[in-house]
C-alpha cells in the first residue's frame, strides 16, 4: 500500500510493507518547520500530536513488548527517545514486566554534571541529546552489565540518529550481546537496525514495529517560511532534582505520583509537557479506569504547521524559563469537560497563554 501527502515543500511518500493496524488508523502525515526535514509522520497512537485513549497507548507498549523474545538476557537496558519517544520508551519498559530492566531514557534537561552519554540527533529542530549517568549505584551496575538493549523511537527513517546514540554508548563501554530497536512505524527498509549493528557488529540486532515500509521525499520549488525553536539542552529556571525522578536518571520500577478526582462520563483531557509524559500517562490512565471519557496529549517543543493531519494549534512558551516555543497540537478545549495541564516544574511557571486558551486544572510534580 502506497500513502502519499503533498506539501509546500514536496510530497511525502510511504510505501507500507506490513502493518498491525491500517495504515490510516497508525499515522498521518503533517509538515514541520524544519529545512533539514519538512516533513513527519504523526502517529496516532502515541499520544503526543494527537489525543488519544489511554487504553490505546497502554495497548501499543505491550503490543510492542510482546513482540520481543521473553528469553532475553538481563539486565535490560531500554532507552526511549527524547522528547517525542520518552513516554512511549517509559510504557514498552513497564511492559516488560522485569526486575533486571533499566529505564534510562534520553534528555535535553541536564541535572548534573555526571553525563553518561551526548550525541546529535541532527535532523532534529533540537539537535542535542543527553543521558544521564544513573545516580543509585545497582542502577549503574545494571546498566554497564546490560546484555540487552531496547531502543524505543516513534518512528524511523534513515536509522543515523540511533547510530549516533549507539557510538556514545559503546564509547562509555556498553556492551550488549542483544539489540531490539522498537519502532510505532519504521520507514527505513531495514536500514536503522543495520545502522545500529555497525556500532555493535558482534550483537545480535533485530527490530520490531507496528509498521514497517519505506519513504521518498520529492522536494518542490517552493520555500517555506521556518521558524524554528531555540536548539537549547539545559535545565532551565527551577531544580528538578527536587521532584522524585520518574526516569531522567534511571528507574526499574516506579509508581504514580499525580493524582485526580474521578467523575464517570466526564470528557477528560490530560496532558504531559515536554519531556514529563509517563507520569501525566499513568494519572490518565488511572482516570479512565474509574470511568472517566478521557484522552491524553502533550505540549512539546516540535513545530509542525496546521494543515493535514493538525487541526488546530496552540503555541505558548516553554514551562522550564529556557525561552523555546512549545506547542499543542489537535486540541479544542470545547471538546472537554476539563482539562488537566501537568508540569514537572512550578504551576506559575505556565505561559498565559496557554492557561487562556485551555483553562486548565494545573497539577505540578514540583509544587
């Protein structure tokens, strides 16, 4: 099956080879602000461009999961990748179900000076990434002894971004005998997973996806007007390493930290920002079991045009005081009956802009 999409730059093409879903049910297309790469697949599973129910997104990390062998070789090191793949790396881990399996995922936050990994993720509108040198000394231990590692992305094209993270993790002397790179879609033809046994030739390396296929891309002669965000990796204006780590610094089992009154029937959005997605999912998630209507999103630095797949946009500014946009795609707020906005830093710290056009309940991991 052939999908294609015309934009003002060119026409995006992808070729789906096999798919656990239709195709039109997994993805969209959509066209960024980004001359490296005008174009991106937005699922619609993830819960982060589109809202989605949580029992969609529960269901795609254990269908993920379940794709793997249940004989891996512990420890287990799965990585989600910063910021779009940061809570669907969170979600596939959860599913795993182990004691011996290290969530370590990457960042554009850095707490400390204890780095373990940078690399470039350069088609990126935010090139740097970052990850953290786990902070409890078992932690440390199972990640440099890692004899599995799970790589967790939203989508693949070309594969150089997780070849990037794989030298930098093989500089730092991990060395692992398994490699699973898991994927929502996979638009490489084979070429991510290859890209990643460069690095690792003596590692058995396989990937997973729900969708698998290749992609062109034929330029026009038109020019687009970018505006891209500030290519920033730092904290920002408050200390996180105040809140309880839900993962930036490793985590093998964690538990829900936000928590909300439940009323059944009621439409409910709940959405994370940035980076701090697993734990906004997991309150959404305990929501919807108490028989609340609800769907999940999240603000985040992308920048994608209105058109196609996005609907409606809404950019604000940055929640952490580092001055990047943000942005908030596909929702109408008379959609809902509330809207829950969850922050890992104070609530004050929310552009008005985005308390105007939401009206939200603000729950923060700081406060």
């Amino acid at each position: 099956m052939k999908l294609t999409a015309d934009m003002t730059t060119g026409s995006a093409a992808v070729e789906v080879f096999d798919s656990v879903l239709p195709p039109e049910d997994l993805f969209g297309f959509a066209e960024r602000r980004n001359p490296k790469r005008a174009f991106i697949f937005v699922s619609k599973v993830l819960g982060r461009y589109v809202p989605v129910c949580p029992l969609v997104m529960r269901q795609t990390y254990v269908g993920l999961a379940e794709q793997m062998p249940i004989d891996l070789p512990g420890p287990v090191l799965v990585v989600g990748m910063a910021e779009t793949a940061i809570g669907m790396g969170a979600g596939v881990h959860d599913a795993l179900d182990r004691d011996d399996a290290l969530y370590l995922p990457t960042t554009r936050h850095p707490l400390s000076q204890n780095m373990l990994a940078h690399f470039k993720e350069e088609h990126s509108h935010a090139t740097h990434q970052l990850m953290h040198m786990p902070t409890d000394p078992a932690h440390r231990a199972m990640l440099f002894d890692a004899k599995t590692l799970i790589l967790v992305d939203d989508e693949a094209t070309t594969g150089k971004t997780l070849h990037n993270l794989a030298k930098a993790l093989s500089a730092r002397g991990i060395s692992p005998q398994r490699i699973i790179c898991t994927f929502l879609t996979d638009w490489s033809a084979g070429k991510a997973a290859a890209a990643v046994a460069s690095v690792f030739p003596y590692a058995h390396v396989t990937s997973t996806a729900l969708a698998n296929g290749s992609y062109s891309w034929t330029p026009s002669n038109n020019v687009a007007l970018h505006d891209l965000p500030a290519d920033i990796a730092a904290c920002g204006a408050y200390d996180l390493t105040r809140n309880p780590d839900w993962g930036r610094q490793g985590i093998v089992q964690n538990e829900q930290m936000l928590h909300a009154d439940a009323v059944p029937g009621r439409r409910t959005l709940v959405l994370g920002t940035s980076e701090f997605v697993w734990q906004p999912f997991l309150l959404a998630e305990s929501l919807a079991k108490k028989g609340e209507d609800v769907r999940f999103a999240a603000v985040g630095r992308s920048p994608i045009f209105k058109g196609l797949i996005i609907t409606d946009l809404i950019r604000c500014q940055d929640n952490y005081g580092l001055g990047v946009p943000n942005y908030l795609y596909n929702v109408d707020s008379a959609d809902y009956d509330r809207i829950i906005l969850c922050v890992e830093t104070p609530a004050n710290s929310i552009d008005p802009v985005l308390i105007d056009a939401l009206q939200p309940e603000v729950i923060s991991l700081y406060d």
